[in-house]
C-alpha cells in the first residue's frame, strides 16, 4: 500500500486538474488545472523510477545495490521544460483575450459558435 | 562519398534540414524579406527531396532503421547493453515513409501559397519559422520508433499548430481559436505521456519495437490503449471529441489550415501506428475494430450533418474535414476488425485498409487544395459568409476551376482521387457489412450536394457590385493551388499506379507487426 | 516606472551574481546537477529581476527583444549544427564526435572522487552552452513581450 501512495497521488492530480479545468470559469484558473495534470504526470514518472533504497546512478565506484532508473528522469525534465513553453504560450492567449475582449471569464469568451 | 553520406543519413536529415531552416528563417528575414521567403521555400523544397529520397529508399529495401548517436545507423542495440535499444531509433517504413511524403508536398504547396498570402500580415519571420516546425513535428510523428519521441513530436506540432492558428488575431478570436487548440492538444499530449508511463513501468523500454514485443495486454495496458486513443483521436478530429477542428481551422490562414489537415492525419497515424504495431494481436481486434469503425461512421455523419447549414465557408470545409476523417477511420476499422482472420483479410480487409490509407493522401491533397481556395476568396474579398458572397465566377476564373476540381474529389466522382479510395472502400466495405457502405456512399452525396450550394453561392449569379474590383489572386497562390490540383488530377487518373507503388506497401507494413520488430531489434 | 532606488541598487549588485552562478551551472552541466536548462533559466531570473526594477522603457532602451532574439536564434542554431557536423564524421547525428578529435574537451574521466575537469565529456558543453544561451533568450523575450502586453494598464 505504501509504495502505490505515489501512484494514487499522481491519479489524485490528474483527475484534481482535469476537474479543475472542467468546473472553473476563469481562463487562468483552467491553466492552473492543466498544470495540475502536468504535475501530476511528473510524478507518476519519477515514481515509476524509484527503486526503495536506491541510489543516484552514476557508475564510477558505485557501491553495489539497486539504482534509480534514470530514463524517467530525463523524461520528467523534458515535460517540464515543454510545459513551461506550453504555459507560457497559453497565458500569452490568455492575456491577448483579456485584452481584446475585456474579461478571462469562460462563459463570456465564446465568440466561436455553431 | 558526400553522397554516400547523404544517402545514409536521410532519417535524420529529413528533420534536421526544416529544423536548421526554421532557426535560421529569422536571423534572414532580420536582412530581408525576400531573401527570407526565398529561404523558406529552398528549404522545403530540400525537405521534400529529402522526403522523396528516403520514400524511394523504404521502398526498394525496406524499412529504413536510423539510431542517433551511434557509430553507424543499424546499430540498434548497443553490444553491452544486454539487448536493449537504449538509443533513439528512427523506424521509417513504408507507412511512415508514405506519410512524410504527404506531408512535405502538402508543406510546399502552403509555403508557396504563403508567400502571397503572408504578405499582408505583420510578424512574417515568426510565421515561417513556426510553419517549418509544425512540418518538423508532423515528419517526425510520422518516423520516429520511440514512444517518447513520438510525445515530443506531437507536442512540437501542437504548439507550433496553436501559434499559427492564432497568428491572425482578428480582434481576439483567432486567439480564442488557438487557446482552445492549444488547452485540448495539450491535455491529449498529456494522457499519451501518462500512458507512456504505464507502459515503461511495465516494460521498461520506450521504443515500439520493445513493447510490442513484450506486449502482454493487461489492464494496465488497455488504460494505456485507451488514453492513447481518446488523445490521438482527439487530435485527428474524430467525432466526439471533434469541436475543436471548426474553430481552429475556420480561423487559421488558410495556407494554415491545409497544414493542419496534415498535422491531424498525423494523429491518426499514431492511432493506426498505436493499434497495429505497438499493440497488434495482443489486443481484442474485432472489439478495437469496431470502436474505430462505430467512431468512423459517426464522424462520417455528425461532419456532414453540421456541415450542411454553415454560414461561414471555412466552417463548412473544417466540418466536412471531420467527415472525411471518417472514411479513413472506417477502412482501417475494417482492416482491424478482421486483423486475425487471414482469409477475410485477404478478400477484402487488406483493400479497405488500402482505401483508407489512400484516401488519407488524397484527402490531404484535394482538402488542402479547398482551404486555399477559400484562403484566395478571403484574401480577394475579405468575408468568409456564403450570404454575402457571389457572382466571383466571372472574376477569379483560376480559383474556381480549382475549386471544382477539389469539390469533385471530395464527393467522390471521377476522374478524380477522392472517387478512387472511396471506391476502394465501398467496394471492400460492402462484403463486410453492406450496411456501412452504404452510409458511407449516402454521406458523399449530402457532401456533394453541400459543395453544389457553396459552389452555387460563391461563384454564380451576376457579378455582385460590391466585388466589382475583385481580381484574380497573385501567382504565387496559383501556383500553389495548381501543384495541388495537378496531384488531385494525377491521383485520380492513375490511381492503380499510385496504390501499387505507395499504399500497398504502407498497408503491408501496418500489417506486419513482426517485420516492424525484426527490423529494429535485428532478426528476433 | 522605476522602481525605488532601493530596489534598483539591489538588482545592480545582484544582477552580476546570478550572470556568473547561471553561467557556471550552464557550464559545469556535464559534471554537477544542472545544465543548460536550468542555468538558462537561472540567468533569465537575473534579467526578470531587471525588467522588474526598472521601467519598461528604460529596459527595451538598453536591450532590446531583438538582441535577445538573435541570442535565442544563435543558441538554437548552434545546437542542430553541433549535432549535424557528426553526419560529417561518418557517424549518425547526434553523435558526440568531439570525442575523437583533438584535445579539445578530450581529457579521459578521472576514476574515483575528484573535483571534476571541465575539459571532458566532447560536445557536451558546446550543447549545454547552446541550450543556455536559446533558453535565457527564449525566457527573457517571454517576460519582456507579456511585460509589453501589460504595459498600458501599469
């Protein structure tokens, strides 16, 4: 049970932000839950990689025991590094919107109809 | 020797060279603006040799396997990593090969497309670079071996896909177009990383050849499959999860748009890559088939359906997009369906999958061509909406005989290509359940008769004098259209030639999930 | 508008600090934790820390989106042809070819603790330079041109 805890909070996260996205009215708030989710994916990764017990994996003179894997690792930094392209590309939308339209409310940004 | 080199390097040149032309695309348009468009266009012009290149390659030898960073190409698996491919292996067979080549023809005919129609717009450096690393991400969608790669890609295609679709902002929204693109695309790009995740745990390893051939289809990897499909099909246009395409395809540039249509068959790629190869037999094919072909058929009808009382001209061609998506859905459904039956698959699954991979090249070809015919009436005239349009017939003749030449190939008549994958699909179809084939013949005649009404009110009637000034559009545009139109025509005419050389093999390769693994871990 | 003259003297003193620590987790990023992701971002912090100080103009007065542009293109640039010239090589992109030519970034690993050489590891540094200097480009430009979008209503 103590070593699914990662796996249930990274669950928890995902569907927290998909919530979040799902049920906030304001622009911002929703890419808030859409990094919730990315969070939540980050985690799911690096606790895919952990090994209890393990150590850095770096090879030279390593004493004997179990690594963490490293792979997710790096997967986990190049989704953080594609998120803040992707956040940083979203707000920019968002701050345009608020700007031509007057307001980051959901309900009332629905030119796009039919 | 530089040959030589050339030759055995085509996987990776085949991004590096638009990747390097987008960087630099800005530095030279800083100089010039001409320069810079001559730029762009010598670099897609490259990329398509590249593209042509390797297609050639697959097809006389076979699926081309590139690993970075090794010593050679082929060395896949590294002799002391205990069989393991722990690089990144580009997998290029006939499918991917296929695919890239749609791409990069679609891509040159847009990048001269563009150079007319960019003209008016501020922020041209940004716009070339950006459409030359959509086509960056959909190239590499469409090679790459490795599941995390693949996520790479889709993500590189979505933002680069949801700047440009904003890019005209259009009193905020195009940009509301673009945000909502963007949001969905990435939420879709998140669940194929979480089902990525599922699958390393298990597994261990990231390439597709790996998984698939430690594939043991537990429930961890049907939540996988399911992720991957929800986000994938969502990101081709398949109905239900298809709102997004209206609004982001009616508010791109139109040589935007076109581009787009190629970037979502690069979703529906990874589907069919998804279903076929990473999972193959392991999983329930009739159940799966059916899902694809219950999905098809509803996209088929819901596209044409709301496609019938737009207003708005790009709307219309976005829904009816949607609506093709269906009949590629729906012939590869098929194939799948009958995936372990080899008698079925021979009499008829094997032509519809053919169907629905030749109608994906061809629906790139004759929908690109209709987005930029409609991109050449809003440049000209300024408004989208059939009320207000008509009478254009006696003043952009070149536009609209493009335009009938691509409203023909969607509905389906000959001599055009749309008639020849929708007839293989029919055909096919048919034997496997009369029923489906003949939705999918209704629905091209409610297409063919939604373009008669647009045809109708665009281009007859007496000349309106609000467009009394109206001209054709410059040649770049023309030119274009007709490289896209000539491909129409030439799809349509020689279609056996084409499917002998092109879509027979892509749907073997599909097929062949044994071959897909031996190529990449070497005779296992 | 300027911020108080606190404020600023601050940044100026800090401003150099974080150039130099950016610059040494972008440069050391083959042997400690870090990179040039992370020092890029570090030396971006150093220019956000700027913008904030000072007012808008006086910023785009001195640097200007454009040079920041140019020094994400270089970074970008130097990147994809680093990769490429390894096709030149005879081996596939991405290989590390400095590796086996010449002295520089050469030097074998150092077995066992040691206090790392910079001098090793190939094409590596020439990588993590090239991602350092796109990434404070790319960061700054973000900040400065959302900056610019909210200028008005300052």
């Amino acid at each position: 049970m103590f070593f699914n805890l990662p796996f249930i909070v990274a669950a928890l996260l995902v569907i927290l932000g998909i919530t979040t996205m799902l049920i906030k009215r304001n622009l911002i708030k929703m890419i808030m839950g859409l990094a919730l989710v990315e969070a939540g994916v980050n985690l799911l990764l690096v606790s895919i990689g952990y090994r209890a017990g393990g150590i850095a994996p770096i090879f030279t003179s390593a004493p004997d025991g179990v690594m963490v894997m490293p792979t997710v690792q790096a997967m986990t930094l190049t989704n953080i590094v594609i998120g803040i392209a992707t956040t940083a590309l979203l707000l920019s939308f968002v701050m345009v919107i608020y700007r031509m339209y007057g307001t980051a409310n959901a309900e009332k940004v629905r030119k796009l109809r039919g | 020797m530089m040959q030589e080199l050339l030759l055995q390097n085509l996987p990776a040149l085949l991004l590096a060279v638009p990747m390097l032309g987008a960087f630099v695309t800005p530095l030279i348009g800083r100089a010039s603006g001409g320069a810079r468009n001559l730029w762009a266009v010598a670099v897609m012009l490259a990329t398509l040799a590249v593209a042509v290149l390797l297609t050639a390659q697959v097809l006389s030898s076979g699926t081309v396997v590139y690993t970075f960073g090794a010593a050679a190409p082929d060395l896949t698996v590294p002799a002391d990593s205990g069989g393991i491919p722990i690089r990144i292996i580009f997998a290029v067979d006939a499918m991917g090969a296929f695919m890239a080549l749609a791409a990069s023809l679609v891509g040159l005919g847009v990048m001269l497309y563009s150079l007319a129609s960019a003209t008016r717009s501020t922020g041209q450096n940004g716009y070339y670079a950006l459409l030359l690393l959509l086509v960056v991400g959909i190239l590499g969608m469409v090679c790459t071996g490795d599941m995390f790669n693949f996520f790479v890609f889709l993500e590189i295609n979505s933002l680069a896909g949801a700047a440009l679709v904003a890019s005209r902002v259009d009193k905020g929204v195009a940009v509301e177009a673009g945000l909502k693109y963007a949001v969905l695309s990435t939420l879709g790009g998140l669940l194929v990383l979480f089902a990525i995740a599922l699958l390393y745990g298990q597994y261990g390893a990231l390439n597709i050849a790996v998984i698939a051939s430690r594939m043991l289809f537990t429930p961890l990897d049907q939540i996988a499959l399911v992720m991957l499909l929800v986000a994938l099909a969502m990101k081709a246009g398949a109905v239900p999860m298809h709102f997004w395409t209206p609004d982001a395809y009616s508010m791109a540039p139109s040589s935007i748009t076109a581009l787009l249509v190629v970037a979502s068959q690069a979703s529906l790629y990874g589907v069919f890559r998804v279903v076929f190869t990473l999972y193959g037999l392991t999983l329930d094919y009739a159940t799966i088939g059916w899902i694809i072909i219950i999905l098809g058929v509803l996209s088929m009808f819901v596209g044409v359906t709301m496609a019938i009382p737009q207003k708005d001209v790009k709307r219309l061609m976005a829904y009816h997009a949607v609506s093709q998506t269906g009949y590629m859905l729906l012939g590869v459904g098929v194939g799948l369906a009958v995936l372990g039956n080899q008698q079925l698959l021979d009499t008829y699954g094997v032509i519809a999958m053919e169907g629905g991979i030749f109608h994906i090249i061809n629906h790139a070809m004759y929908k690109g061509l209709l987005f930029l015919t409609a991109g050449a009436i809003f440049y000209r005239t300024g408004t989208r909406n059939l009320n207000q349009l008509g009478g254009l017939g006696h003043s952009m003749k070149w536009t609209m005989v493009f335009f009938i030449i691509g409203a023909l190939a969607i509905a389906g008549i000959p001599p055009f290509n749309g008639f020849a994958s929708k007839l293989m699909i029919y055909e096919s179809v048919f034997l496997f359940n009369p029923l489906l084939a003949i939705i999918a013949m209704v629905v091209s005649i409610l297409t063919l008769a939604s373009f008669v009404k647009v045809f109708h009110s665009i281009f007859m009637g007496p000349r309106l004098p609000e467009y009394a000034d109206v001209r054709e559009v410059p040649a770049p545009m023309i030119i274009g259209m007709a490289l896209l139109s000539l491909l129409v025509i030439l799809f349509g005419v020689f279609p056996q030639e084409v499917v002998d050389l092109l879509i027979t093999p892509a749907a073997g390769a599909l097929i062949d999930q044994g071959g897909y693994i031996a190529s990449v871990l070497g005779g296992a | 508008m300027n911020m108080s003259k606190i404020v600023r003297s601050a940044a100026n003193l800090l401003f150099p600090f974080i150039l130099v620590f950016g610059f040494y987790i972008v440069l050391h990023g083959h042997l400690t934790p870090g990179g040039g992701f992370q020092g890029g971002a570090v030396i971006a912090t150093g220019f956000v820390l700027m913008f904030v100080a000072y007012s808008y103009d006086f910023i785009t007065g001195r640097i200007g989106a454009e040079s920041l542009h140019t020094t994400e293109t270089i970074g970008l640039v130097l990147f994809i042809v680093t990769a490429l010239v390894a096709i030149v090589f005879g081996v596939t992109f991405f290989t590390n070819w400095m590796l086996d030519v010449g002295p520089v970034l050469n030097n074998p690993v150092a077995f066992g603790p040691n206090p790392g050489d910079l001098n090793t590891a190939g094409f590596i540094p020439v990588m993590n330079l090239a991602v350092g200097i796109e990434v404070l480009g790319a960061l700054s430009v973000i900040v400065l041109y959302m900056l610019s979008g909210t200028k008005e209503e300052i």
